[in-house]
C-alpha cells in the first residue's frame, strides 16, 4: 500500500481552526473598502477641507449666526458629527454643534497618502533609546 505524502508547499485548510470567520470578516470589509476607496478618500477630505465659517457667521458684536441648511456646502454637511439644540427653563434655545476631529482625519490621510512614512534608504531609529544611571549607593555604616 502506497502512502500518498503531501507536497512541502502544501498549505493545510484553516476551515476547522478558532478565528477563522473573524479573518474572514476583516478581509471582506477590506475589500469593501478597497471597492469603495475613491469614496472614503472623498468623505475624509470633506471633513479634512470644511471650515468653520462653512456653517456660521459672526459680526462685530461677537454675534454668531448659523447658515441655513441649504446655505451650507454639501462637503461642510458630511464634517458635521452632531447637532443638538437645548433649551433652559426660560425657554432659550442653545445650538450645539460638533464636527468630526480634524486632526485624525488629516493624520488619517497623511497616513493613506504615505506622507507619514519614513524614506526608504535612511538609517536612522524611529525610536530613541534613553540609557539612564542610576546614582552610586554609599553605605555609611561600614566605616
């Protein structure tokens, strides 16, 4: 009886080992991404190139005034995270607004454009090392 020997190259299914659908699932939303990249760069330079004088106003008196929706750009639109509108017990109205965190949108983008990666051919650390000393230990009582 012949013993059939796999190749060395052979490489064993993952279909019965733990984690595999987690894998699984990561490596599909990825190719969502992948597919629908042109529209994530788009939503992240939204948020990245909205200012705030896209939404509101202020005069002289420090007044502010918000623009109307249909006033505001579509790009300004998609920056904005949330809006609440809260009212005291006089009856006054308080608009909250908050956009999405520019600074991780902008390193988001550094990061997908490579504008964060070190060149190539330079051969300096990306981490320092810091070699402290401690002081020398003097015992008193032996003298």
């Amino acid at each position: 009886m012949t013993k059939k020997t796999k190749s060395p190259n052979h490489i064993p299914s993952l279909k019965n080992w733990g984690g595999v659908r987690s894998i699984q699932s990561k490596l599909k939303r990825s190719n969502t991404l992948i597919h629908n990249r042109e529209a994530v760069a788009y939503e992240l330079l939204c948020m990245a190139n909205t200012k705030i004088t896209d939404v509101m106003s202020w005069d002289e008196n420090n007044k502010v005034v918000i623009k109307a929706s249909s006033k505001i750009p579509e790009h300004a639109l998609r920056a904005i995270k949330n809006i609440k509108i809260r009212r005291d017990k006089d009856g006054n109205e308080t608009l909250e607004l908050e956009f999405f965190d520019k600074v991780q949108v902008l390193r988001l983008l550094a990061k997908a454009s490579g504008l964060l990666d070190s060149p190539e051919n330079e051969d300096k650390p990306s981490v320092i090392g810091i070699n402290v000393k401690a002081p020398e230990v003097i015992d008193n009582d032996n003298k």
